[in-house]
C-alpha cells in the first residue's frame, strides 16, 4: 500500500511538472523553440489559440498582444515579431545614432539587421528576455566597434559612431592567402567589409553568400557590399 501511494505522488508531482507554463511571462520571458507562438497561458503552439488573442511572442503578423514577450524599456520588437529579437526600431536608432552621418549612410538599416538576424536560428531569440537581450547588446557592441567612425571628442562621444563604414578604411594589404583552397581573384583585395568586417579570401570563400551562390560568388565578392547585413 505504501509503495502504490509513493507511485501516485510521484506520477502527480511529474504531471505537474508536464504543465507548468513552457514560456513567456510566466518564466522571465522565455520563448518557444523552433519559431513556436507562446499563448496567452503560457504555452507553445501553432494553432490560432496559441498564435493570436493574446499571444506574448512569436506570434502570427498582427496577432499578437502587442508585448512581444515582455520587452519593456524599449526592447521588444512589439507583435507580430517572429524570433521575438529584442530590440525596437528606436533603441537600434539611438545606438548607432550617427550610422547615416558617415560613408555608410543608408546601408545599416533596422530592417536589413532584422531579416539577417531572421536567417540564423536562436540568435536573439534563444532563453530568457535578459539573455536574448545580452546577446545582442554583445554582437552590435562588437560589429560597431569594428566599424566604428568615432573618436574621444566627436559629438555624443566614441561610441554613438558605430556602423560609420562598409568597407575598412586602411586596406593596402590585398589579405590574399596562397594555402587557401580558395584562390583569389586576379586583382581582387579581400580587406574587410560589411557589418562584420569579412577580411582574407578563406573568410569570403566560407561566407553565407558564396555557400548559397557557388565560387562564381567568390570571383564577384563585390555583391556583399550590396546586401545589407546578410
């Protein structure tokens, strides 16, 4: 008798366990995996219970409860969002504030940030509100210190510059590595350029955009000036 009674608490403490809420508010902002609606409730779902009348993130376009999982001070994307990457269009402007003060003007848009962000699974989008937060506080704060147009006395300071170029500025090296298996192109420099400042023939030869578009791409490398951040 003991040990049924033992059995039966066990089976109600891991049925509990089974229905706790799997993500939004209710755990510090959580969100589904794989791109799931978070309910109202709680819970991980596709269906229009899940995706809409309340929905905290991840939810259907226009859905949504409008929280954006509980992003507070500026740093939900507002509904709608998929990934639920938490950073407004307002915070992004205020950080690189002076990003169209610069060379770059009109390259590093809110939007062209988001949809490359969309094309990588979990960046942004993976543990809790404060986590998502911290990884893209660390990858703007990287990328904008390498393309940074700022210095100690420049308007708002050093560090409201980031995003000031495309291509870096000091490039007489050609960064060509002949143990590649990616040779350059004749007359080709491969110094860095775009957001995460893409430097040495091998770097390109394994970008995104060469993967999607063969070596033909690596002969025209040119092309990731031209495509925004992805």
């Amino acid at each position: 008798m003991k040990f049924w009674g033992l059995t039966i608490i066990s089976l109600l403490f891991s049925i509990h366990g089974s229905l706790a809420e799997q993500c939004g508010s209710h755990v510090g902002g959580a969100t589904c995996p794989g791109g799931l609606c978070c309910s109202k409730y709680g819970w991980c779902g596709t269906t229009p219970e899940y995706c809409t009348n309340g929905c905290q993130s991840q939810c259907y376009a226009g859905g949504g409860s409008g929280s954006g999982g509980g992003g507070g001070g500026g740093g939900g994307r507002g509904r709608g969002g998929f990934g639920n990457i938490p950073i407004s269009r307002s915070t992004f402007d205020e950080i690189l504030k002076h990003r169209n003060d610069c060379p770059s003007r009109g390259f590093y848009t809110y939007d062209a940030f988001i949809a490359a962000a969309r094309a990588f699974p979990g960046f942004g989008t993976t543990g809790d509100e404060a986590t998502r937060k911290r990884e893209i506080a660390a990858f703007l704060g990287q990328t904008s210190h390498e393309t940074s147009g700022g210095w100690d006395s420049a308007p708002d300071g050093r560090y409201a510059w980031g995003y000031c170029y495309v291509s870096e500025a000091n490039d007489g090296s050609d960064y060509c590595s002949t143990e590649s298996n990616y040779p350059c192109a004749f007359g080709r420099k491969y110094f860095g350029r775009g957001p995460i400042q893409v430097s040495w023939n091998y770097n390109y030869g394994e970008s995104k955009m060469a993967r999607k578009f063969g070596r033909n791409f690596f002969y025209t490398f040119f092309l990731i000036l031209l495509n925004n951040w992805n």
